[in-house]
C-alpha cells in the first residue's frame, strides 16, 4: 500500500511528466513526500502564475502533458492566469491544488474554494478527489481529457486528508492517444476545390506546431504552391522566409493585405479553430456561411460547423490530411504566382524595417532585428506581451527547427518563466526572451530560477517605463490624456546581477551590437537591458 499521494505522483511519472511545477503550500505536503528522492524533477516558483506558465511552455515544446502543484485558495488564485492561458492556447496542462480536509468541504472554510465554480469556464475538466479509491480513474479520465483534441487544462483538487490515505499500488500503463483516421473521401473533395480554385489560401494552426505538421505542411503547400498564412501568432509552422509564407492573420495586417486576402476563392483551414483574431472578428470567412468555399480540417469534431459552416469539414489529424492531400495529382491554376506574389508583397511592406533613430532613447526595433542575426539556427524565443513581442512576431523569419513559444492569449508574464522552462527542457539550444518592462515587473523574478540551475538564457528586456501598447491604445482614442500607464521601474541590469546573473545596458544605438554580442557570449543567464524609446511608438 502506498499514499493516494504518492499513486498521483507515480501516474505521471508513467505518463511521462518527469517535471514538475510548484509553488509549496500545507495542503498537499504527501505530493512533496512522494516526490522526495524521486526522478521527478521539482521546479519551485516564485509565484504560482510563473509555476503555471513554466508548465505551459514545456507542454509547448515537449507536446505532452505538464502539471503544476499549487496551494488551496490564494495559490489556486494566482494559478488561475495559466488554465486560462492553457484553455485558449490549446495546451494540455494539469493543475493540481491542494485542499481542505474533507470534513471541512462546502463550508467555506480556512482557504477553502469551490473549483467547479471557479475553474469552471476556463477548464475542460475539474474534479475534486474525495475518494482516494477513485484515483486511477480520475488520473486515467484526465489525461486523456487534457490531451484530447482541442488540447487543455484540467483541475484536479485535492483534500489534504485524502492525500494520506493509503491506496493499492498498482501497475500503470502510459497513456496512448485513440488512432484515428484521415477522412480520404474529404482529401478528395478538398482536392477537386483547390484545383478549381483562382485565389486559394491556407490556414496554418497550432495543430501543426510540431516537427511533423511543419514537414507536412511545407510538403503540401510547396506540392499545391499554396500561399500560407498561418493563424494568430502560430509563426512557427511555416518558415518565414520562404516566399509562400504571408505571415499570421490577426492585429498586425496592413488594411491593404486584408483587403488582398478577402479575394481568397477557396480558404483551406488546417488545424486552426479560426477564432477570433484570426478571422478578424468572425468576418474572414464569413460566419456562419462563409462567402467563398471553406475547407476546414482539425481533430476536434466540436469545433467544426460551429461558427463556419465549411464546404468540406474533415475532423482528423492535421498532418496526416496535408501529408494525403499532397499526393492527390495537384493542379496549379493559371495566375497562381502572381496571387502569391501579391499576398506576399503586402507581407514584405509589413516587416520592411530600416534603422531609426529618436530623442528620448534605442528604437526597439533596431534590436529587434541586431537580435534576430545573432539567433542560432535552433534557438528557441520565448515572448511576453506588448510591442517588444509584436516587433518580434513581424520580424523573427522563424525557420523550423527554430521555435517561437509564447502565449496566443497575449497575457503578459509567461516570457520569463516560459524560458526558464525551456532551457531546463532544452539544454544546448539557444534560447533568447524578449520582455517588456511592465512584463517583466510581473514574473521576471524566475530569473532566479535561472541563475540556480545557471540557465543560459538570453533576457532582452524592452525598458520604456510604460505599458507602451496600452499607451499607444490611450493616445489614439483619448490623445494626450496619459493615466495609468507610466511606470516606475528599476535599473533592469543592476536588478538582474543582484539575482545572480549577468546585466547589460543598451543606451545608444552604438551598444547595440557590443552589449548583445558580450550578452551573448555569457555562459549563464544574461539580460540586456534597452532603454527603449517611448515615443518611437507612438502615434506621429
Ligand atoms: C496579465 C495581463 N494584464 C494586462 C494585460 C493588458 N496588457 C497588454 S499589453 C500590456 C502592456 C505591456 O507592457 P510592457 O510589458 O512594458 O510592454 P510594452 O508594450 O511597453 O512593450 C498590458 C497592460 C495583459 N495582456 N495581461
């Protein structure tokens, strides 16, 4: 017999969670007993966002399933930020919070919360566990409920009192995703649509955020010389710098390339779920009936025919739909590279980018892009909220097998922690993060973390004293009006060498060049910090 703590434990490590985020908290301490000595990994955070986005990042790279431990009531509540990230960017994560003894349950008791009303439109699954008895089958249940297409979070609550209960040890096997099938009869009919097709487009989606959808993807994209966009910030499915690729669809499309891409005859859709910014407030195709003919493939049937009624919708893998289709005797309408070429044009205005200069300090984006020729030919970015991000997204060509990981929710603090993670995950990558200074106040004390296991990590830190996209938002609809959006901060270098890491200063554009490239050759954790132009990004 062994603790209904130490049986949660042992069903993750079988299912391959060899790491583990916390912060610690009186209420689970027989998770802590049963990690004791175990080859689990336990990362302790700071806060339990940080906890809970280190979890995210590591789901974003590994594709498997992660899990954070967090306290009842205030931990729980911190936590809340990352099932909310999870449940948007389709991850598939586990948060587990420890909770009042059972006796103790409904009575709103010392911390005590109810996580069904809480977590309960942000979660596919939360579940308490009052009886121990049950825990192979919750565990089993929400594995396969997290990992599921659409991928997301579930909660699992704990009792404290439950936790000691002493449980069977018994064998676990691993969890092995239901095979399914791609639907040959819809790559026919998606086939006969794009080779009547004038002005196809492809829509890329997370789906394919993996090193078999991006070959997939390049396959049958290059097979049907199909122009590509990709979905909202999902930039690493396609390379950047191959002349098929029109960036992402979301805020940072000029009006005239929106106005190219509406000309689309035949949109094919491919593992997206085609929210929001996406399709530009559901206008992109039309919802429901879009104008023009629709091709929609994803694994999750739920999504399908909800707010896009498709001509051909496919529920089955991504990968395997573009792998089948690009064998199905392409044919290359008459006027296809021009229709390319134009889409792409509009992309080449967008990430146009020549040196600037300014009064009141470093363009960011002349970083940006000082950055982008030092990054290794696998380096992995991890990227916070706000323009820092929004340059990087334009001007980061990512080129498989680099990766972009960051928060499609655009929540600000998963930068920081989320390449911690990473790093953890991928020792020998390069791995850079770029951060704003309003981002990095809010979780940038993980560079703790980095400093003890002596992370390399490269820490771009964008120093406006501002929460600059919110301020160019605030100039544009109320001009001159400025409230709430200063910041005070602190000198970013000095704070980064009180932790233990190493910090630069980019004052001029003449450091630029010196301070990345000593930053860069730091064996351990670095940041750079710019003192970056506000006005730069404001409205002229
Ligand atoms: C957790 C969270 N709170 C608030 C916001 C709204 N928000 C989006 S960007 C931003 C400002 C980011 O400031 P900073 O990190 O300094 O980057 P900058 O835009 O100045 O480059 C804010 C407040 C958010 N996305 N996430």
């Amino acid at each position: 017999m062994i603790t209904a703590g130490r049986l949660i434990i042992n069903t993750l490590a079988a299912n391959g969670v060899d790491r583990v985020y916390c912060v610690p908290g009186e209420s689970f301490l027989p998770i802590f007993d049963a990690l004791y000595g175990n080859t689990i990994d336990t990362v302790v955070a700071h806060h339990e966002s940080s906890a809970g986005f280190m979890a995210l990042a590591d789901s974003r790279i590994t594709g498997r399933v992660s899990a954070a431990f967090v306290s009842r009531g205030p931990g729980a509540t911190n936590a809340s930020i990352a099932v909310h990230s999870a449940d948007q960017d389709g991850v598939p994560f586990i948060l587990f919070i420890g909770q009042v003894p059972r006796k103790n349950l409904r009575r709103r008791s010392f911390q005590e919360i109810d996580y069904g009303k809480m977590f309960g439109d942000i979660a596919k699954w939360v579940v308490e566990i009052t009886d121990s008895a049950r825990i192979p089958e919750i565990m089993s249940r929400a594995i396969q409920i997290a990992t599921a297409p659409t991928p997301g979070p579930v909660v699992i609550v704990m009792p404290e009192d439950m936790l000691e209960d002493m449980v069977p040890e018994t064998a676990i096997p691993a969890f092995k995703p239901a095979a399914s099938e791609v639907n040959m009869a819809a790559v026919a009919e998606a086939a006969a649509l794009l080779r009547a097709a004038q002005k196809p487009l492809l829509i890329a989606g997370g789906e394919l955020c993996t090193a078999e959808g991006r070959a997939a993807l390049a396959a049958c994209a290059e097979a049907w010389q199909l122009p590509v966009a990709c979905s909202f910030r999902r930039h690493d499915v396609f390379d950047g710098t191959d002349r098929k690729f029109i960036g992402d669809l979301g805020i940072q499309n000029t009006p005239a390339q929106i106005a190219a891409v509406r000309e689309a005859d035949v949109v094919f859709a491919i593992g997206t779920r085609l929210g929001d910014l996406t399709t530009q407030g559901y206008t992109f195709p039309e919802s429901p009936y879009p104008q023009r003919k629709l091709i929609h493939v994803l694994a999750d049937a739920k999504v399908l025919g909800v707010d896009f009624r498709a001509d051909v919708a496919a529920a089955c893998p991504a990968a395997g739909f573009l792998r089948a289709l690009a064998k199905a005797s392409p044919n290359i309408t008459a006027g296809r590279d021009a229709w390319t070429a134009r889409l792409r044009g509009e992309r080449e205005k967008i990430i146009a980018w020549t040196d600037q200069t300014a009064a009141d300090g470093v363009v960011f984006g002349n970083v940006v892009m000082a950055t982008v020729q030092r990054l290794a030919p696998d380096a992995v970015m991890t990227l916070d909220a706000g323009l820092s991000a929004a340059m990087f997204y334009k001007h980061f060509p990512v080129k498989a097998p680099q990766q972009l990981i960051a928060s499609i929710t655009g929540v600000m603090g998963m930068g920081v922690p989320g390449a911690v993670s990473i790093a953890m995950r991928c020792p020998g990558r390069q791995v850079v993060c770029a951060v704003g200074d309003g981002s990095f106040l809010m979780t940038g004390n993980e560079i703790a973390l980095a400093v003890e296991r002596k992370l390399p990590i490269r820490f771009i830190l964008a120093a406006n004293k501002s929460y600059g996209s919110i301020r160019l938002n605030q100039e544009k609809e109320y001009p001159g009006h400025v409230v709430g959006t200063d910041l005070t901060t602190p000198e970013f270098a000095a704070l980064a060498e009180a932790f233990g890491a190493k910090g630069f200063v980019i004052r001029t554009d003449a450091d630029i060049g010196p301070m990345l490239d000593a930053a860069f050759a730091v064996d351990g954790p670095a940041l750079v910090e710019v003192k970056t132009s506000l006005s730069s990004i404001l409205p002229k």
